[in-house]
C-alpha cells in the first residue's frame, strides 16, 4: 500500500507539472498572438519567455500550430462563459438568444479576439465553424431555438436549420468586423442587420420589429 501510495504522489507531482508547463507556455503565446500575431511571434522568445524550451513546446503542443489550437480553445471557452452571461441576464429566452448573438458579434472589436479568434485562428486553422468550440455552441443554440418553438415564440422550422443560420450570421458579421479597416463603423450596421434576420424566425403575430421583443 506504501508503495502504491508513493506511486500515486509521483504521478500527481507530473501530472501537476504538465499541467503548469502547459499554462506557461499558453499564456506566454496569447500575449505573443495577440500583440504580435501568429506569423511574427517567435517560438524561441516565446518559450524564453516562459522560462522553458522549444522542446517543452513540441513535446506538448506539437509545434507553433497546436500551441495555436490550445489557446484559441482557451479564449473560446472564456467568449462561451460571457455569452452565457449575457443571454441570462435577458428578460426572456428570445431576447436571451437575440443577446448572445449580438454580444459576440461585439467580441469582434476586442484587440485580442479580433487578432487570435477571427483573423489567425482561420487562417492557420481552418474554418472557424468546424472548430469544438462552435459545435458546441451550434448544439446549445439548437436546443435554445427548439425550446422557443415548443413555446409557441418562433415559428415552426427545423431547429437545427435555424441554430446553423442564426449562428453563422454572427459569426460572418465578426469576421467582417475583424477585417474592416474601420471596424467600429461596420458593428452597428452588422447588428442592426443581424437583429433583422434574427426576427424573421419569429411568429408572424409576434413580430413587432427588429428587437423581436416576445
């Protein structure tokens, strides 16, 4: 038992050391991708910065790209927290959804989301709307819009259909926003336009503007 005991403490010890490099090096690459971007940060003064080597990197990451995947999986997580937020704080289920959809099209304007989520993430790493983080945001929106169906708020129509549109509006309206050269003047036409949409899949008694206040 002393034995497996000991074993146990070992194994947590490393576990807990993985774990820690992994952070170093993942903090040390969102400060480097957000104020540099992904082509122009150096992986040597990355891991110097982190106090490790490139060997750490490629041991845990893969290289340059994976360390790139884990970060975009770290701000994803915290971008799905806020959005969560926002659509709780709503008075009812629509405008919780309507809210979601335009807190993150807004996301689009901060330096550091701009930089690593809708203009490098994409380009190194392919369609933004296949990543984990969105599947699971497509599921989540699903199930929101079939609840709001079932209560009578939207109309009749495939869930699934809707979730993936209503989705992908706001994530086209980001990445325009990110790419614009004037960003802050592209948002308020991308939400004006992205509540329009939005308001279409409701009732048709229901629809009394492009709030679609329910």
């Amino acid at each position: 038992m002393r034995i497996l005991r000991e074993v146990a403490v070992v194994a947590g010890r490393r576990a807990r050391a993985v774990e820690e490099t992994r952070a170093k090096l993942v903090r040390a690459a969102r400060r480097a991708f957000a104020e540099k971007g992904y082509a122009a940060a150096s992986m040597d003064e990355l891991t110097a910065e982190a106090g490790l080597t490139r060997g750490a990197l490629y041991h845990n990451f893969g290289g340059k790209e994976g360390l790139l995947r884990a970060v975009v999986e770290q701000l994803d997580a915290e971008m799905v927290a806020r959005l969560r937020a926002a659509g709780e704080r709503a008075e009812t289920a629509w405008l919780g959804l309507l809210d979601e959809g335009i807190a993150y099209i807004e996301m689009a304007l901060e330096p550091e989301i701009q930089r690593i989520m809708l203009l490098d993430g994409p380009a190194v790493l392919g369609d933004p709307s296949r990543w984990p983080g969105q599947t699971a945001c497509l599921r989540a929106t699903t199930e929101a819009i079939q609840a709001l169906i079932d209560e009578g708020t939207v109309g009749p129509v495939d869930a699934e259909a809707a979730a993936r549109l209503l989705n992908g509006a706001a994530l086209n309206a980001s990445l325009w926003i990110a790419a614009a050269d004037d960003p802050r003047a592209v948002l308020p036409k991308a939400v004006e336009a992205f509540r329009h949409l939005a308001a279409g899949l409701l009732r048709v008694e229901r629809r009394g503007g492009s709030s679609g206040e329910a």
